[in-house]
C-alpha cells in the first residue's frame, strides 16, 4: 500500500464517524440547521459538561453561563453513548471524541458563532474547521496547500496537499522490496508484511518465474542445465533479452563422456560434442555389422566373394582364409611398375605407362651383389659388389644374387701369413686359417734390462733399471 493511499484510509474512518454523530444529536436534542437561542453560544473546549445538559438549558430559555454550560469536544462521543444507551446497545466511550466531528455536525442549541469554537473541537489532518453562520453548523474544507501537518510515526512533519499530509522528506514506508506489503500504522510507524505468491522482478534476464515466497523474491533460472557431459549451459544477455546457449568445457585432460546409445561406445569430448564409435563396427569391409538397441549385442555377417576397397587402383574381393573365419579384404595392385626405370601410373583404375627414366634416378635391380644402382637409358645398372673376407689364407670370394657374397676357396696349407699376434713368429696357413709359429724371443743381452713381448708391439725392453 502506497503512503498516500494509507493516509486516505485513515481520513475516511473520522469523516464517517462525525456523521453518525451528528444523526444521534438531532436525535437527542432536535438539533437542525440554523437553529439558535436568543443569545450565543458560548463554546469552551476546557469544560466538561456534556451537550445534554446544554439542550435541557436551552429549551428552558435560560440564559447559558459561558463559565460554566460550555460544549468540549469529548460531548459529542458522550451523544454517541447516549443513543446507544437508548437502544438497550452498549458502547465504549468513543476515545476519537472531538477528532470524529466531521461537516455539517450540530455545535449544541445554539450553533457555532466563530471559526475557533470549531477548530476546538477537535482537528483532521490538513482540514480546515469553519462556521457557517447561516446554519450555526462546522464545516470542514480542504487546508490549503503547504499546510504544516504531521504524519507522526509515518514520516514525521509534513505538507498538506490537496487534502492529504505527505511526507516532507524522501523517507516513507516503501522499503523497496517488492514482496512486502508496506503500510503505515500512525502508532507502530511503518509496517512490512511478507507477500507470498505475488509476481516479483529481479531485474536479471536470465531467470524467470520470479515469485514472491515469504517475503522474498524466489526466481528459475532461465537456461537450466542439460546435464551434458561436454557442455556448459550459459545464459547471455542481448538488447536486456536473455538467450540460452552451450559453451564447450575447458580442461587440460581429455573428459571422458558416456553414450546414451547401447550400440555406441563410450567417448570423450571434441568440442561440445562427445565423439564415439559404433560399436558394432569392426572396421573389415567384409561383414554386415548389426547392434541389438535393446540389449547392446554385436553380430557380424560376412560377405563373400564381393568387391571391396575404395581404391580403383587396388580392387579387392572378400575372401576367407579357410573357408570357415571371416573374410577378409584382398587386394591386387592394377597397374605393376616391372621396370623400375619405366614408371607406370594409375588413375581412377587406368594405367599409363611413362618416359623411360635416363637420368641415373636411383633404382632396385633387385639384384643384391650389385652397388650404386641408377637408371641409365631406361635400365636400371650399377656396379658389381667385391666380395672379400679379409682372411689371407683364402682366395677371393665369389656372390650370388640371391643370397651376396659367398667365402673363397682355402690356400695350400703351408701358405706364409700373418696371425695378427707380434709375439709369433713362422705363421702360416692351415686349412684356410693363420696358424702362429714359435713364440718370439726377445733379448737385447744386458742383465740389467727387463726383457718382454707385446701381442701388439712385439718385444719391449725396458732398461730404467740401468745406469
């Protein structure tokens, strides 16, 4: 509730009130409009007797003694007491009193004389109190604009405006949450009650039904998650617009991911995307793979003897080894290069055959006691292979081109050579090897040397003993 409409409530209470109370004086007293004694009405807001005692003077004509027969503005709540005593009905003192009078409420016989008699009776915020003096009755006017009033609890001083006391501060009641009800009690000030079920907005695009629980704004988020494994659900805002969208997951080791799918094996994310495999596929072009959805079980059926292969240039056929395993893709090369100097080309499962090559390209003559093989004129040529065991006590080595080089036949036996070892002396072939002779003596005849034999250097003398 708005503090102005607060205000306005607590002003029509008082102005329905002075109107019963002006029923129940006519009622009592005969009050009517423009009705008077020969002399005024003299009014004291101080005193305390009551409106009745006023009426029974008057129609005695007596003159009233202003000191003591005056009308306070609590009498008219004691007429109101006193009709309802008159119907057998009960009713508390009205504690409002004076602050009830409203317009055209009777001031006693005599009518009011002057605008004080009915300022005292009491006031409402920013209304005027006047007297009409054609019919002795108090009216009551919009104040005029500007008019210091107060709000007490509400916001403290204020300003009349076309009839209502606003706030003359910026504070008020609205404590500026949309799921309270904000009212003004005049005694306990601002109240805050908790709404719940009312529509709220929390001013953020992305969420949505935004409701009021408990006092409390409780909204969804607009894009919830999809549970992927690969993606984060965003919510981007665009114009004050939220649109939803997916944003692949960031980190620095592969994240594995699940497939729905039974016949599809687990992956791991590429993106926004988890990549996997039929699982069905056992990559052989041979056989019709099939998945059970149901229960996640592989069959595979082969086909025989059908093409296969994507390459036109190496066909194949489905065969099996043995007639009973699975086949398999066999495949021939369609165009054969025989000449490896003369090159031939397939396209699309055409073959075409090429210059002779003249300009030494290096080439297999698939002859291995052949060397630096090269193209020559369209022949692939190189030189022949030396074939040598390094064995002085066997002749030259031959070579076959199927399987290289090949031993030499052994020397006669007998042969001078040389065993590799210094120390030997007299070597000499026996049955193709190089057998050592006696063993080398070394002395270079003085005592006071050391004598010996190197295998690599053959006798060493060492004299640093000598002097």
């Amino acid at each position: 509730m708005s503090h102005l409409d607060a205000q306005r409530s607590s002003l029509r209470a008082p102005w329905l009130a002075s109107t019963w109370l002006c029923l129940a004086a006519v009622l009592l007293v005969g009050c009517l409009p423009g009705k008077r004694d020969n002399e005024p009405l003299q009014l004291d807001a101080k005193t305390s007797d009551t409106a009745a005692k006023d009426a029974a003077d008057s129609s005695d004509g007596a003159a009233l003694d202003g000191a003591a027969d005056t009308f306070d503005a609590g009498d008219a709540g004691d007429i109101a007491d006193a009709v309802d005593a008159s119907t057998d009905t009960v009713t508390p003192p009205d504690t409002a009193g004076d602050a009830d009078v409203g317009p055209d409420t009777p001031v006693g016989m005599g009518g009011c004389v002057t605008d004080t008699q009915c300022e005292a009776l009491g006031g409402q915020t920013c209304k005027v109190a006047t007297c009409n003096l054609a019919t002795g009755l108090c009216e009551w006017s919009v104040a005029p604009e500007m008019w210091p009033c107060d709000l007490g609890k509400c916001g403290g001083p204020g300003m009349c405006s076309q009839g209502y006391c606003l706030s003359a501060k910026e504070e008020n009641c609205d404590d500026g949450n949309a799921c309270t009800f904000d009212i003004c009690d005049l005694i306990l000030g601002c109240v805050h009650q908790p709404r719940t079920g009312w529509v709220c907005t929390d001013l953020d695009p992305c969420t949505v039904g935004e409701q009021c629980v408990s006092g409390a704004c409780v909204t969804k988020p607009l894009c919830p998650s999809l549970g992927d494994p690969c993606a984060d659900d965003v919510c981007t805002v665009s114009g004050e617009q939220g649109y939803c969208g997916q944003v692949a997951k960031k980190s620095s080791e592969p994240i594995p991911c699940k497939s729905a799918n039974l016949c599809q094996t687990d992956g791991v994310c590429q993106g926004k995307q988890c990549a996997t495999k039929d699982k069905a596929d056992d990559g052989n072009p041979c056989t019709k793979d099939a998945c059970d959805p149901n229960t996640g079980t592989v069959a595979h059926y082969p086909y025989l003897d059908q093409p296969c292969g994507s390459d036109p240039c190496n066909p194949g056929t489905c065969k099996s080894v043995d007639g009973v395993a699975l086949p398999t893709c066999v495949t021939v090369t369609l165009c054969k290069q025989n000449d490896p100097c003369t090159p031939v080309t397939c396209k699309s499962g055409v073959c075409t055959t090429g210059d002779k090559l003249n300009g030494n390209e290096p080439c297999d003559d698939n002859n291995i006691c052949t060397v630096n093989t090269g193209c020559a004129k369209g022949t692939c040529k190189g030189t022949s292979l030396v074939c040598e065991d390094g064995n002085p006590c066997t002749g030259p080595g031959g070579c076959l081109p199927t399987s290289g080089c090949t031993a030499g036949l052994p020397v006669p036996d007998g042969s001078a050579c040389d065993d590799g070892n210094g120390c030997t002396t007299g070597d000499s072939c026996k049955a193709g090897a190089c057998v050592g002779g006696s063993a080398l003596k070394c002395n270079d005849g003085k005592a006071c040397s050391v004598d010996s034999c190197d295998p690599l250097k053959g006798c060493v003398f060492d004299t640093s003993g000598c002097l």
